[in-house]
C-alpha cells in the first residue's frame, strides 16, 4: 500500500471538490489504497482547519467529526525521528519531518513552502504529479 504524508490544503480541497487531482487523492483515501502518515500536530491542523468557520458551508459539525474520526483510525500514527528548521513557513514542519521520517512522498498544493534547497532528502509533490506517478505503476 502506498504511503504519503498528505498536506492539509490537498485534503480540504479534495473534499470540497470531488473533481480534480486531490478529489482523487481524497477518493484512494476513502477506499484504503493509500495510507497517511500522521502525528499529534498534523492531526490537530488537520482538526483546526477543517472547524474553520470558512467551510461551514461544505461540512456541518457531524461531516467533520466523521471525517476526523476516519482520519484518526484509518491513518498511520509515526513519531518523527528527524527535525528540520528553516522553512518559510513554521507551520509546514510537521509535514515535512513526518515525511522525512517515513521515507514518504509529500503531496502538497504548495511546493514552493517546501523548498528542495531545504529538503533534498524528501519528495514533494503536486497532487497531479502524485496521481500520474500512480497511473505509470
């Protein structure tokens, strides 16, 4: 089974709109073809961002609670072993050292927040470029 390190803006957005690259990373997901790789602080953002008042209008408080009890029992608890500094923003950490740790891809929306002069040692992806590599296996 593949394993990624699933940053939060791919998730929010695969769940608003099914359509699309992280609507399919969404959709693998859901049918358990891959596995996130997560810990306390990606769970909570995950949990904070999705509570935004912002998205009220596509998940009520029950669809979130669902989705943040299959995201808790359906993914891959890791404590990183690795810490990296410096990147442009804080808050990517998590992702990154998750990722780092776990030898995984990390799928994100924002490449350039996970700078390959930082972090030559992980792979970050876009999410079609996560989906095409998927294709050619």
């Amino acid at each position: 089974m593949n394993r990624i390190v699933l940053d939060t803006n791919v998730l929010v957005s695969g769940m608003i709109n099914a359509h699309g690259y992280p609507g399919r990373i969404v959709d693998l997901l859901r049918e358990e073809m891959i596995e996130l790789i997560v810990d306390d602080r990606v769970l909570s953002e995950y949990r904070m961002v999705l509570k935004r008042p912002k998205f009220q209008r596509y998940f009520d408080s029950q669809a979130v609670g669902n989705i943040l009890n299959f995201l808790e029992q359906s993914t891959i608890y890791t404590i990183p072993v690795k810490t990296i500094t410096g990147l442009p923003d804080p808050d990517d950490v998590p992702f990154a050292e998750l990722a780092l740790s776990a030898g995984v891809p990390l799928v994100t929306g924002n490449t350039d927040d996970f700078p390959e002069s930082l972090l030559p040692n992980i792979r970050v992806l876009t999410p079609a470029e996560y989906i095409r590599e998927r294709e050619v296996r």
